[in-house]
C-alpha cells in the first residue's frame, strides 16, 4: 500500500536520493523543480521499495500522477494500478514514455499540454556561442565583456545577501501568481542551498549583482530552474548562460535544459533565439 504525504521542506531530503534520472530529460522530474513548486501545484509523494511516487494537485480536489520514478517503470505502475485502479490521470508525461502507457493500457485518452514543452540545447554551443544561429547573443556576450568590468561567483554566505537584494530590487509591483511564488521559492532555496543543492553562479559588474543562476545537473544534463538579470546591462543573459554552461562541461554535460514558456510569446521568441536542438513535449494521460 502507497502512503502518501504532502512534501514539505522538512521532509525533502527523505527522497532527494531518489531523483535518479529525468524522463527524456523533462525537468518535472528533477528534485530542485519540484521542491521549488511544491506549493503552486501542491506535491504529495509516497516511497515503496526505493521507488517514488508522485502526485501533485492542479486544480481544486483534482490530483494527477507523475510517472513513478523507478529503474523499473513498469512494475512501479503495477504498485500504482494496486494502490489506485481504474481511472486515473497522469501528468507531465513525456513523448517517449507515452508508448509504455499506451501498451499497458487499453482505454486512454491522450492531450498535448498546452504550456508546451521544455527548451533542449546542445552545451557545447551554449558554452561557446557558436554556430551561424547564435551569432547574435555572441556579439552581445562580446559587447558586455568589453563594455563592464565583471566577475563570476558561486553562491556562498558571504553573498547570498547580495543577490536577495537584486531579487528584491528587481521583484516587479502586481506582477503574476506564478511570479510571486517562484521569488518567494527562489529566496527560500538561497536559504536552503544544502537541503536543494542547487549548482549556482552569480554575475556581478560595477561591483553589484545583475545576474544570477541555479541550476541541477543530472546525468548528461544541466536543468536551469531559475535564471534572473538585469536587461539594462546589454549582454547581460548570454554572459551568464553561457559561463553557466561552460562550468559543467568538465562534469560530463552535453545537453541543457531551460525548461518551458509558460506559453508566454515573448519567452518562446527569447528561447527560440538560442537555437534549441529539441523541445521536449509533455502531455496528459488519462486512464478510462
């Protein structure tokens, strides 16, 4: 039987160990993003025999499953049939686990989400800004080098006052639900890094912070989960992205990703820019 409990900062480091791998390196599956959201779509999860099970709320009284996390996917569905059968939804399935589904199965209705899929990139080419398609974020990378004295930085005690200052300096008045909740969670992971153990770089120039990334590598990847700067400092987003990057590539990373658009135009325009590889596509299962 699957217990269920809400998942809270106190108890997230009783299943970080079981983050082991991303479904076709969609960034739900990946610690740091879901402790971070816990709370806008509420998270519960259960453990059984080193599996974890996961289910999250996205609308009132309406609570969907995530793909078990497990070495052996389908007989964590089999735990999950036994805990729950007959219908169910999942969530936040990836295209390439969509056939395992489908198999098990024999009445399932399938919907593309409409937020659209998660950004994928190749490192090599982030790191360098090379390539025809990404000639212009590298004359803006040359710009900012050659216009600001900068320096790079992990996040450490001895700034991370720095960069809550440029949270606050930069948070924008009546600005979004989802806004609101990824700075209030974006402070608390500054608060937390051991429990999150986010990878972390901070950009400052003129001796002040105007940018800042956290981010978890996985595997072959490098999950982006917050990305802030100030657009005054022309150049500003490619100096950071790409020095993000390159401080993986030694760990063996070969893809990145930056997660999705929330649908928004001018964040879609802003990732497009950077020449993706894939985008990683995420749909809802329902089990009739």
């Amino acid at each position: 039987m699957l217990d269920f409990f809400k998942l809270r900062l106190a108890n997230a480091l009783e299943i970080k160990p079981l983050f082991t791998h991303s479904y076709s390196r969609l960034c739900d599956y990946v610690f740091g993003t879901v402790l971070l959201w816990r709370d806008m779509w509420p998270v519960e999860f259960a453990v059984y025999d080193g599996m974890l099970f996961l289910r999250m709320e996205i609308s009132p009284g309406q609570k969907v499953y995530m793909l078990p996390i497990a070495d052996d996917l389908d007989h964590a569905l089999d735990i999950l049939d036994n805990y729950q059968s007959g219908s169910k939804q999942f969530q936040n399935v990836p295209y390439g686990e969509l056939e395992i589904l489908k198999q098990r199965y024999t009445d399932i209705s399938v919907e593309a989400i409409d937020i659209g899929g998660d950004y994928l990139y190749d490192a090599e080419s982030m790191a360098a800004l090379k390539g025809r398609k990404l000639h212009g974020q590298r004359n803006h990378l040359n710009y900012f080098e050659r216009t600001w004295a900068y320096r790079l930085e992990k996040i450490t005690g001895s700034n991370v006052k720095d960069v809550k200052e440029f949270i606050e300096r930069k948070a924008v008045s009546g600005s979004s639900a989802l806004f609101r909740e990824g700075n209030n969670k974006t402070l608390e992971a500054l608060d937390n890094m051991d429990i999150y153990g986010f990878s972390s770089l901070v950009l400052y120039a003129e001796d002040k912070v105007i940018g800042f990334t956290l981010g978890t590598p996985v595997g072959d990847t490098l999950y982006v989960t917050i990305e802030q700067a100030d657009r005054d400092y022309r150049g500003v987003y490619p100096k950071l992205a790409s020095s993000f990057v390159s401080a993986h590539q030694d760990a063996g990373v070969v893809y990145v990703n930056r997660e999705d658009d929330i649908g928004d135009e001018g964040l879609r325009r802003s990732k497009m820019a950077w020449n993706p590889c894939q985008i990683v596509e995420r749909f809802s299962v329902v089990v009739n």
